[in-house]
C-alpha cells in the first residue's frame, strides 16, 4: 500500500484519524486529530501531518518517544502509517522552519486534512495561544484495507 490510498480516505471524515503514542510505563495512549498528507517542509517526500495542542498528552508521549501510528477510515476502508516522528513548533524549534514558516505550515497541515477557514488571522492567532505543533510523521510502515 502507499499514500496515494490514504489520501484518498482523507475526505471520507474530514480527515479524522486515531492517533496512538507509547506512554512511559508503555501502555498506548490514543486520541483522534486531522490528518492529512503533505510534503516535508525541508527535504523532498511526503508525510502524514497533523497538529497537536502545545499542552497535550500525545505531544508529551511523542517529545518523549517520537514514534506513532496514525489510522485513516472512511466507511469499512482504513490505512495506518506508522512511523518516527518530527516536531515543528515553538517550543521544538527544527532547523530551516523560521516563526513564518511554521505558521505557513500550520495552515498547510490544516488544508491537507480538508479544513477551510473564514478567517485565517484569527487561526494563526488560535494556533499561537495554544503554542500549536506540526507532527510530522515518516510513513516507513503503511498497512491497510483501502
């Protein structure tokens, strides 16, 4: 399977998919976001993004052990992406992605995963207050029925 399969289950539900991180003591914790498909902001290739809250239980697990997988449905069709992962956000600065930047890849984070915004001030300042992160996932495992 590759990604062309899962961005086609994208629309199916707006783009939501369960997210699951290994806590410490090495339980599963999940939770469901946007997702969607995008190109690396630095280095050529795709991978599945979403953001996360900057207070967020999946953001902690993943500073902590930066792996996840991230499962797609639409009706009885599913793709998962596992993968490591890269953080982009205030408070995990990643070299080459400027405050500019990430806004900018915020909103593309948030396009891929079929959002559309009235006002796109007014996300960028919503993204700032809660200290929002792009997660950046490297698809090396891709598995599903779809």
């Amino acid at each position: 399977m590759d990604l062309d399969r899962f961005i086609r289950l994208v629309p199916g539900d707006h783009g939501l998919a369960v997210v699951s991180t290994t806590r410490g003591d090495g339980t599963i914790q999940s939770s469901v976001v946007n997702s969607g498909v995008i190109e690396h902001p630095l280095r050529r290739g795709p991978v599945v993004a979403f953001v996360a809250a900057g207070t967020s239980q999946r953001l902690r697990n993943l500073r902590a052990r930066p792996r996840t997988t991230v499962v797609l449905r639409s009706g009885w069709q599913w793709a998962a992406v596992e993968g490591a992962v890269e953080l982009v956000g205030p408070d995990d600065r990643f070299d080459g992605v400027d405050d500019e930047r990430l806004r900018l890849l915020l909103r593309e984070i948030f396009a891929a995963a079929g959002g559309t915004h009235d006002d796109w001030d007014e996300y960028d300042r919503v993204m700032r207050a809660e200290r929002r992160v792009a997660v950046l996932v490297d698809p090396q495992r891709i598995y599903g029925n779809a």
